[in-house]
C-alpha cells in the first residue's frame, strides 16, 4: 500500500499506529526476518510488557506460545518456511508461559501474493477466557438439561413398562394413579422445553411480542385466583393498587409468564403473605412482588437472574428469573431485587406503556 500524496510517511506511520492501538484484540506485526514492528496497547497489556520496548526483538520471544501438548507452536507453524502456498494460520487456543490462555490466529503477507516469500507476519490474539466461559456455559447447558429431563423420562418410562407388563394386577385406582403421575411429569418436561425455547429466542434477539390493551390489575387477580383454585390458601395473598394505573400496551402472554414466575418464586422460596403492589411509575407502571422469606442475599443479588442460578433451596431448572428479565426488557422494562420491609424479597418491575403503533 503507498502513502497518500501530500502526507508525511511518518505522519502515515503514526496514523497507523493509532489505528492499531484503537483495536480490542492484541496486534503484533513482524517484517521480513521476524523481528517486531507494531505491538499495539492490547497486546502490549496482555504480555504485560511496553509496545515501544518490543520493536525490534523476535516476534518468537515477544509472543511465546505453546500448544495443547506444551510445544512450542511456532516451530510448529513455522510462519517463514513450509509451503509458499500458505496465507494463513486458522484460530487456534495457545498458551503463555505464564498459563494465560489466549486464542491466535495469523496472516502471512507475501511479495508475489501467490507463492511469493512472507515480507509480513500479522498475528492477532485476544483472551481466551471468553471462550472458556462460554465452553463452560455450553457445559452447564448440557448437565442441567440432562439431569432435568432424566428424572421425569425416568418415570415416565418406569411407570409406562409397568402398566404395559402388569396392566391386569393393578386396580383401576392404582393405574389412575399412575397415569396422573405419568401426565405430571410429561408436563414437566414440556415446561423445560418451553424454557429452553424462551432462553434461546431471548439470547438471539428473535423474541417476539403481540401487544395489546393490557390491565395489570385484572392480569394479577386472575394469576392470584388461579393459586387459590389450584389449593393455596387465599389469605396468604394480597393485592394493593396505588393510585390510578395509565392504559399498558403490553404483550399478556408474556406478562403473565413474568408475574406466573415471580408469584412461583415468592411462594417457593419466601414464606408469610406474598404481596403484590401496583402502581404508576412515571408513563408506565410498576409491579413488586415480596414475601415475607429470608429475602436476598447481596452477593446472590448480583446473580440472581443469571441462566441456571438456583437459591439454597433447590428445586426447578434455573431459567425462570433469567427468562423473567428477558421478557422484562424485551417490552423495554427493567426488574430489579431488593429487601421488602418485612425482610423478604421485593422483585420489582417497571415497565413502559407502550404504544398502539407498536401492537402487532
């Protein structure tokens, strides 16, 4: 590449070198023998040594990097020699001496471009811990999955042989049983499933929402009901209104899910009364749900609506709070936790109004 007319080459040189240091990932760029010409400020920072007190030295000992196995990658790759065929280095996880695990890939520039001699060695790296992380999550996916749908599958599966070998020796009282026992479980890994769905529509920005005229008060009674019809006594609920509500374009389903598990959660891990307080918040409205339980930690505070977070007390697949959240901020909302005046929980929900020209 020329320099520009009219522009000094070390006016250029400096331009470049500010491009370079505006980059994320660690740049290191090395001439025709091997030896540094650029090391921006990310690399710089992840080698813990001085851009400037680089320049110069073999980019082997600048940037040593071991493999897997603990052998040197560069006697490997051997950027400088092999095949003159060879443009680049795919992105692989390398090793510091000091453990540090960062992810590397390289270019070969060549002079001729096709089976010339490398003239430039450009190798980019950024931190690798990224990725573990994300391996990590992947991993805890799979486990959690796993153990949740094992249990039901196995009763389900347990109780059906049964019925099929010995359907003549059981009463039809006890094959009732076990059928509602079959169905319940059956409804428990349609729920997984459903969140996994919900998780993985809300991770990849593909959520959908079909707003409507909601009533926030109307949409809790019914939820609060349907606990009392399923068996909760009545009076462990409360339901205050605080002022007059503005008219909430929101999608019910979806609301219905965020208050279903705020409500499941108080009742779950709080104890006492749940309450829940609506009530204007600026255009929108706000709801919060506490309990009268142990209320949150915190430390837990911080981590509460992560994927797979779970209280001291187990129980349920982790998703609900993160799926809760991702609803919450779908509709452009925010929820937060807190300590209730009676010691327990306090989850609360703000969410805009909406407008009819965003109703699907």
């Amino acid at each position: 590449m020329g320099w520009a007319a009219g522009v000094s080459v070390e006016a250029q040189r400096r331009a470049y070198d500010l491009a370079y240091d505006l980059l994320p990932d660690g740049v290191l760029v090395a001439d025709d023998r091997g030896r540094v010409l650029v090391l921006n400020t990310a690399g710089a920072r992840m080698l813990g040594v001085r851009p400037d007190g680089v320049i110069g030295r073999d980019y082997r000992d600048v940037l040593p990097l071991t493999d897997a196995s603990g052998r040197d990658w560069w006697a490997g790759s051997d950027p400088y020699g092999g095949l003159s065929t060879r443009s680049r280095q795919p992105e692989r996880q390398l090793t510091l001496p000091n453990g540090r695990d960062l992810l590397v890939t390289a270019r070969y520039v060549r002079e001729p471009p096709t089976g010339g001699r490398v003239t430039r060695l450009v190798v980019c790296f950024r931190d690798g811990s990224a990725r573990d992380r994300y391996d990590r999550s992947r991993a805890d996916l799979v486990s959690t999955v796993a153990h949740e749908l094992r249990s039901p599958l196995t009763s389900v599966k347990g109780f059906t042989a049964t019925l099929l070998a010995k359907w003549d020796r059981f009463t039809d009282a006890q094959r009732l049983l076990m059928l509602q026992t079959v169905n319940a479980d059956a409804d428990r890994v349609t729920r997984l499933i459903s969140e996994l769905l919900d998780v993985s529509r809300i991770d990849s920005g593909r959520l959908e929402l079909r707003r409507q005229p909601v009533d926030l008060t109307a949409a809790v009674q019914r939820l609060v009901d349907g606990r009392v019809a399923v068996g909760e006594p009545a009076e462990r609920f409360v339901v205050e209104v605080d002022g007059v509500l503005p008219e909430m374009w929101l999608d019910p389903d979806k609301l219905d899910q965020v208050l279903g598990n705020l409500i499941e959660n108080a009742l779950r891990h709080g104890g006492g009364t749940v309450t829940v307080t609506l009530e204007r918040a600026g255009e929108g409205g706000a709801i919060t749900v506490t309990d009268e339980g142990e209320g949150v930690s915190p430390e837990a505070a911080t981590r509460i609506f992560r994927r797979f977070w779970r209280g001291t007390k187990r129980g349920g697949t982790g998703l609900g709070l993160y799926i809760v959240k991702g609803l919450v901020e779908a509709h452009g909302g925010t929820i937060e936790v807190g300590r209730a005046p009676s010691g327990g929980a306090a989850f609360r929900v703000v969410l805009p109004p909406g407008t009819p020209a965003f109703a699907s």
